[in-house]
C-alpha cells in the first residue's frame, strides 16, 4: 500500500512512487527511464501500437507478424528445444482453424502449471515464427478468457500503446500504471497554448492529445500513430518547439536591445589588409563579411554562427572582422579546441598582419614562465590588439583592456561555460562563433536559434572535388600503390588511425606500430613521420613545421589531425579502419587535402566486418562531398543527442518532437514563437502570463545560457 504523496501546488510534479500500483521498487525501476514525477509518465510517449481490433484464425495468421490469436489450452508443459538440450516451457493452443504453440525461455514451473490448464481459453498476442512447418509464438502476451460470464477481454478489440521499457517493466505493468495516473492526475494537465493558437495551427487540444496518445480511440489509423503523425502527436511536438523557440525568441529580443559596442566600418583597413592577401576573397566569402561587418556596425552585440564546409575559408573572415574591431581602438580573442589549431591560426595571423604592423598574442598551457607573464602584462595593457589560443585563455589571470570581439573557432568542441567565462572578459563584447562542421536545418533552428546564422557555400577558385574511395584490407597494396604515385608527383599524404598504440581488447591498427611498417615499405625514398596528442607540444610543432615544408612525406597521425592541420601539398588522406569514425569527423578528416588546384584522394580503408550502421555511413562518405547532405544523414543516423557529441547545455530536452524528423512542425513553432515575442517582448500582456509561466518550467532558469 502506498503511502500518501507529500502536499504540492502542483500535483503532477508529485513523485511516480506514490500512483497507485508503484512503490519505492517500481519507482526505482522507471527512474531508469527518466521518469521521476506524474508529469513525466505523462509524457513518456508510446514507442508503437499493436493493432487489437483483429482476432486472426490460427490457420490464417502470417509468419514474421505480430498477430493476435484466440484459442483454447490443448497442453502445457515441459519441452526441449531440439538437438540443444534446453529446456522451455510449452504451450499448444487450438481453435477450429489449427494450432499454434507458445513457448518460454524463463519461467517458474509451479507458477506456469499454475496458470495454465488444459482447457482453458487463451488470448495470445506477438510475433508470429514459422516452425517446422507450424507456427509458434516466443513470451507472446496472454489474457486469460474464461474467468466467469462478465469476463472482459482487455487488449482485444482494441489498440495497445507500446512504451519504452526497462528490465523488470512489462507492456501490461506500465499500461496499467499510466492509467491509474491518468484517473487520478489526469484532469490537473492545463492546455499549454490558447484555443487561438490550436485553431490557426490546426492542432488539437494537448491534454486531449495526450489522452489519446495513451489511450487510443478503436477508429484511429494506427498507421499514423506508428509514424507519429497523427493530429495529437503535431500538437504535443508543435508544443515542445514552440516553447524552445518562445525561449530563444526570448533570448534574442533582449539581446537586441542590449546596449553594446559599434564598431563603424574602416575601408582604409580592410583595403590594405585585403592587399596583403595572395588570393581573392570567393563572392560567399565577401556575402558573409558583409552580414558580419553590418552587425558589427550596429549598436547592440552581435550574436552570429559562421558555419562553412571544411576549407571554405572562414578563417580569413573571422580575421577581417577582427581587424574592424581593432580599428577602432578594441581587441580581439580568437579561441581554438586545439594547441595544433592555435598555434596554425597564430602562424596565420602573424603573417598576414605583420605587413599591417599589427602585433598577435599567442596563449596556450604549454607557453610558461616569463613568456607567460609578459602576455598577461601585455593583453591586460593593451599592447595585443589581436590575441590567439585556447581555452587557457579564459584562466582568471587574463584580463583585457578593451575586449570589443570574442570569436570561438570548431565552437562545438567547448562546454556552454567556457564559452560564457570568455565572453564575461570584455564588457558585452560582440560575438562569432564558427563551426566547419555543417549544422542541419532542425539543429540550427533549436541548438543555435537565438544567433544570427551565415554559411560559406563555396569553395576557393580552382578546388577540385575529393574523390572519396572505399577499400577492403585485402586492396591494400593496391592503395599503396597510389600512394606511391602521388608522392612520385611531389604531393604529400596522411595516414590516420583510430589508435595511438596497441590496445588489447582492440584489434585495430594503430599510428606507432603502422608508421613503423610504413618506413619499412616506403623509405628511404619517402620519409615518414608520426603526429598524435601525446607528443610534447615543441615536438609537435616541429613534426607539423617539417610536413609544411614538405620535409615528411607521409605524416601517419591519429584525429588530431582533424582540424587545424593545413597543408595545400598534401593530397592523399587515407583513413584506416574507417568504419570506427563517425560520419562528420570522416568529413572532417578528408577536408585536410583538396586544398589547392590538385586532384586530391580520400581513401577509406575498412574491415569488411562493419556493422549496417557503419555500411551506411562509408557510402554516404563515396557518394557526397556535400557536408550539409552529410551533416543531415549523420543527424539521421545518430539522432541530434549523439549527433551534438554532448547534450546542448542550456535546453529543454524532447520527449515527443525529433529532430529528424519533424523540421516541418519545428519551422511553424518558430514561427509563432518569434511572432509573439515581436508582438510582445516581454511578455507582459495579460493574456501572455501563462506563456511565461511555462517556460519558467520548461527551460529551469537556463535561459541565461543561451546567448552564450
């Protein structure tokens, strides 16, 4: 017997243990699945439905199906599976059709013979098997139909929600939990948008919605359940979007009326620095500059996500915005994940500035002792009007005299705080963030949706299209082979592995043992060096400063290489075991060579025992160089959690909506979103409180994150 709930405002946050039928032990058990309260067993959303309304013959139900049948016990006992020797138990049902079996794997004896007598009529609902001619079921469900003349079958006729389940949770234990929740809690659910809202948009009432969801009427279309695309299921997806976006429109309406820093536009600057430059900036690349430099103009911060394929030249852009702050008497910070990707962008930076007379700061954990101190001193003055690094840059000991710009560079790689202590060392400096790795539509319109987005979407003059490759270990030598042939051309290759060194539950190839194997077949007429995240940073440099100047012919590296290595020579990327790498980072990789006017190769070197997930992955990679397209298969594939490497701090998360699927709902929902807070900004109409008051319990005081 449970115990009574504690007092609450609001009923549904009352914990799951007090429903009736739960208990500490169950509770525990749903906890699992992220369920804590009765609100959330409310919004534990059905995986699927089986479809009831059918009662099929024996004789005529299919194989590989799930099929319901309805029949009388003929016996029920011990069984052997043949020629293994294990015991099941077994259950022959009969009707005026045929018979079909049912057997256990896991079963108490006594409790079994117990529960089944011959005789008996029997429901059985499953998969259906075929079986030595017959048919069989594997722990279907069952119902038990002969128990007096007002017996009621409970799952025939109707439509069965299917949820998420967890060891210890059986389908008919959480249906029956969710509905003595629903009879006791049910009517405290408050719509969460206006009949207004629910007409427009053509969505139903959300707590009828829900009740459906859980409890489907006979006549619905089980299809459009199963799909999720039934009216109830829009309307709840439409309502956890709209809140999001309501979040973020937020966000944004108060970062545009923040007071910040205008930084007017210095044609003298940009003239001599784009003299210095030994290319011409592409028509996307002075697009983009354009969007940067007008909200760079403007009094308030800007908030922007440069997003652009691997080599489309951002980094040239972000310098050039760089230098519109520091033309008007500001500095700037560009922030890199890596020491190999800082320490490029300062070689960079240095170069294309020196002719300027502009001097660049360098920071990362490995610049020590007095060299250390003098940065400090120096940014603190001033003295640095440009300053490059990692995130040793947001360390309490650096302080700048007039931070206007903060650019983050791959910001992916760094946590929402480290972004928010870099930004708090100016005074509401002007914000870039920028990502080589393509976001999709959805993930841009949620993760990023309070920024202002531009997006490179063309490559420098003269690149030629990778051609991508795939390869089994048998076509090595046939790999090697045109490996030769390219550094005979003068070209430079990478070769990158999974692995550092052996590893013991691994077999895979690994950069110590293969750089080793590769000297003994290409040198001495090709040298070979290895680069990976363990090397002293000087060693490091030294290994990356060679393969430049194309003293190392084949650099063999682990993903270290992914972003910040740069060299427009190099023209072969060869991925070992590529079928252990994700879809962007093998996008990620093959965008290190194609960076000059030379056909570049990317050769992908995979076990042939890969999994379908990882099939579908590599043909992916043959078939497009197109990030954004395979940025939206990875999305599909890994689902927007994976595919964000870590949850978006700073959101709700989804119990309905998915983002790969649903772009349609999430574009409408932004659209009344941002429409209501232009209306009302604030949110301060009568009318409007309900609104805030839920996306005070939906976004849990995170709001302030998301400018970051």
């Amino acid at each position: 017997m449970n115990k009574l709930p504690p007092k609450s405002d609001t009923p549904l946050a009352t914990p799951v243990q007090f429903v009736k039928g739960v208990g500490p032990a169950l509770a525990k058990k749903l906890a699992k699945l992220n369920i804590f309260t009765v609100e959330d067993l409310f919004y534990l959303i059905p995986a699927r439905y089986i479809d009831r309304r059918k009662i099929d013959s024996i004789a005529e139900v299919p194989a590989g199906k799930e099929r319901t049948v309805v029949g009388f016990i003929a016996s029920a006992g011990v069984a052997f599976l043949s020629g293994k020797g294990k015991q099941v138990f077994e259950v022959v049902v009969h009707d005026k059709s045929g018979k079909i079996s049912a057997k256990w794997f896991h079963f108490n004896l006594t409790f079994m013979r117990r529960q089944f007598q011959v005789g008996q009529k029997v429901l059985l609902a499953g998969d259906v098997m075929a079986f030595r001619g017959g048919k069989q079921f594997f722990h279907p469900e069952v119902e038990f139909l002969d128990k007096g003349p007002d017996q009621k079958m409970e799952s025939a006729g109707k439509i069965l929600a299917v949820y998420p389940l967890t060891e210890g949770l059986y389908p008919k234990t959480m249906r029956k939990i969710i509905r003595n929740a629903w009879d006791s809690f049910g009517t405290f659910l408050r719509p969460s948008l206006p009949l207004s809202f629910l007409e427009k948009y053509g969505l139903a009432d959300p707590w009828e919605s829900i009740a459906l969801l859980h409890f489907p009427a006979s006549d619905i279309d089980v299809d459009l359940l199963n799909s999720r695309r039934s009216q109830a299921h829009r309307t709840l997806i439409f309502d956890e979007f709209f809140f999001l976006e309501l979040g973020l429109a937020l966000k944004k309406s108060k970062m545009v009326r923040e007071l910040g820093v205008a930084f007017p536009f210095s044609s003298g600057m940009e003239q001599k620095f784009c003299a210095t430059l030994p290319f011409e900036l592409t028509a996307s690349q002075k697009k983009v500059l354009a969007e940067i430099k007008g909200d760079m103009e403007k009094p308030y911060p800007m908030n922007r996500l440069l997003q652009g394929d691997v080599g489309s030249g951002k980094t040239v852009v972000a310098l050039s915005a760089c230098l519109q702050a520091i033309a008007n008497g500001y500095q700037a910070v560009i922030m890199a994940p890596t020491e190999i990707l800082a320490e490029q962008h300062f070689h960079t930076f240095s170069t294309l500035l020196k002719p300027l007379g502009i001097p660049c700061g360098f920071l990362t954990s490995s610049v020590k002792g007095k060299d250390r101190e003098k940065f400090f001193k120096l940014c603190g003055e001033g003295e640095l009007p440009l300053v490059v690094g990692t995130h040793a840059l947001i360390q309490d000991d650096v302080t700048f005299r007039k931070l206007g710009l903060v650019v983050i560079d791959e910001q992916h790689r760094f946590g929402v705080l480290q972004r928010q202590a870099l930004h708090k060392k100016g005074v509401t400096p002007d914000v870039l963030v920028m990502t080589a790795t393509p976001i999709p539509r959805t993930l841009a319109l949620t993760a990023y949706g309070d920024l202002d987005i531009s997006v490179i979407d063309e490559l420098p003059k003269g690149r030629k299209p990778i051609a991508t490759r795939l390869y089994g270990e048998k076509q090595r030598e046939k790999v090697y082979d045109g490996m030769r042939m390219e550094l005979k051309k003068g070209h430079q290759i990478f070769v990158v592995y999974p692995l550092i060194e052996e590893s013991e539950k691994l077999d895979l190839k690994n950069a110590t043992e293969m750089s080793e194997e590769l000297k003994q077949i290409f040198e001495p007429e090709f040298t070979v060096s290895l680069l990976h995240g363990r090397l002293p940073v000087p060693q490091k440099e030294a290994v990356m400063n060679d393969f430049r100047a194309n003293k190392i012919n084949i650099l063999t590296a682990t993903s270290v290489v992914e972003v910040g290595v740069d060299c427009p020579n190099a023209t072969v990327m060869v991925v070992e075991h590529a079928e252990r790498f994700g879809l962007s980072q093998l996008h990620q990789l093959r965008g290190r060579v194609g960076r000059s006017t030379h056909q570049s190769y990317c050769i992908l070197l995979a076990d042939y025992r890969q999994s379908e997930e990882a099939k579908q992955r590599l043909s992916i990679m043959v078939e497009s160089c197109d990030g954004f397209r395979i940025a939206e298969e990875d999305l599909a594939i890994r689902g927007p959690g994976e595919f964000l490497g870590t949850r978006q701090a700073g959101q709700p998360d989804f119990k309905v909506a998915n983002l790969a699927r649903d772009l349609d709902i999430l574009s409408l929902a932004r659209t009344a979103a941002f429409a209501l807070i232009e209306q009302d900004p604030d949110l301060t109409r009568p009318e409007h409180q309900a609104f805030k008051k839920i996306l005070r319990s939906r976004w849990k005081g995170k709001l302030e994150l998301v400018q970051i």
